[in-house]
C-alpha cells in the first residue's frame, strides 16, 4: 500500500496592511482531521476562526513565518510574503513532501510546490493555514493595539479603513507602520507625516 505525501497548505495575512508584520502558516493536516470546521478565514467569523484554531493546534502540524514592517518597506510585500511562508514551512517536522499554495505569485520554496486559486476555498490544508495565518495575525495586532492605544489596533488589525487614515493623520505612523505603502509613501515625501 503506498504511503501518502505529506502535503503542508501555506497562506498569507496581512499583505495589503498598512502596518504589523505579514504573516505567513503552513499546515500539515492529520488524516482524521474534521475538515468541515475549515473555510477561507475570511468566511469564517472571528469565533469560527479561534475555535477552528485550537483543532488544528491540538492535532495538526503547523509553522508561522512573520516579517515585519521595516523589512517589508527593505525588500517589498511580494519577497517579505515569500520570506515569511519560507520560515512557517521550514519550521514544520515533518517536512512536507510538497506545498499547496493559495494563490498564483510563483512562490519560490526547496520543496515542490504548487499553487491554487482560491486554494484557501477549495483545499481544507490550504484552509488551515488561512485560518492559522489570520489568527495569528489578529492576536499580534491587538498586542500593538496595547503599546500603540491611539490607533485601535484591535479594531482594523492596520488595514487601511477610513478610521485609520483618520488616526495616521492626527498622530503620525507608529514603528509598525510600512512607510513604504500608500498613502504614507505619498505623505512622506510631502512632508506631512515625518
């Protein structure tokens, strides 16, 4: 009887932010693993999401790669994306045999790996480390929402809402902030944030 591949899923959260790090999970899911908790994180509500979490952190095999702003602002959000996935697969034991990937970024990892659209829909490993990405994301934000109280951290997690764009205005980017996104790349060289 031929042995199964060991397939870790691996996804991003946090790409489009304006601050905090991106954070990338890669996944190894049990055989017996009750798939039907998982969905795109984004689908799943924030007690979905948590209750969904502790399953795959009691049962399955999981890593996280975080890269943070000033990085991001080094290299760009593409490489900063890959470096973090990098680190949340090499992190896994075992290692995977191959890597499912949400998305099509053309990635560039050891192992084999291939990419889906909407992968984070469609396969439960990549649903996994959607959700664990997300998770992990959010708790490091609302800890920033504790140093940094005057921007609500909790609330928008540093996507860039109405609410804040409104706070970077009134008290000036924080050390977790990516300088290198709009619209605080077009406010710096105008003079109007630092």
């Amino acid at each position: 009887m031929p042995v199964a591949k060991i397939i870790a899923g691996v996804d991003e959260a946090g790409r489009g932010c304006l601050a905090g790090p991106v954070v990338a999970a890669a996944v190894i899911l049990p055989k017996n693993f009750p798939t039907k908790i998982l969905a795109d994180s984004k689908k799943l509500s924030e007690k979905q999401r948590e209750e969904a979490f502790i399953e795959i952190e009691r049962h399955a095999v999981f890593g996280v790669g975080e890269v943070e702003a000033r990085e991001i602002d080094k290299i760009g959000i593409k490489k900063a994306t890959n470096l973090a996935m990098k680190v949340a697969v090499e992190s896994l034991n075992p290692q995977p045999q191959e890597i499912w990937v949400d998305g099509c970024d053309r990635f560039r990892f050891e192992i084999p790996a291939r990419e889906f659209v909407r992968g984070d829909a469609i396969y439960p490993v990549i649903s996994a480390a959607s959700i664990v990405a997300k998770v992990w994301r959010d708790r490091l934000m609302c800890e920033f929402g504790k140093k940094y109280p005057g921007y609500s951290f909790a609330n928008h997690k540093g996507y860039g809402t109405l609410h804040h764009i409104r706070k970077l205005l009134k008290l000036r980017p924080t050390a977790i902030h990516r300088r290198s996104f709009e619209p605080l790349k077009t406010w710096s060289v105008q003079g109007r944030l630092f």
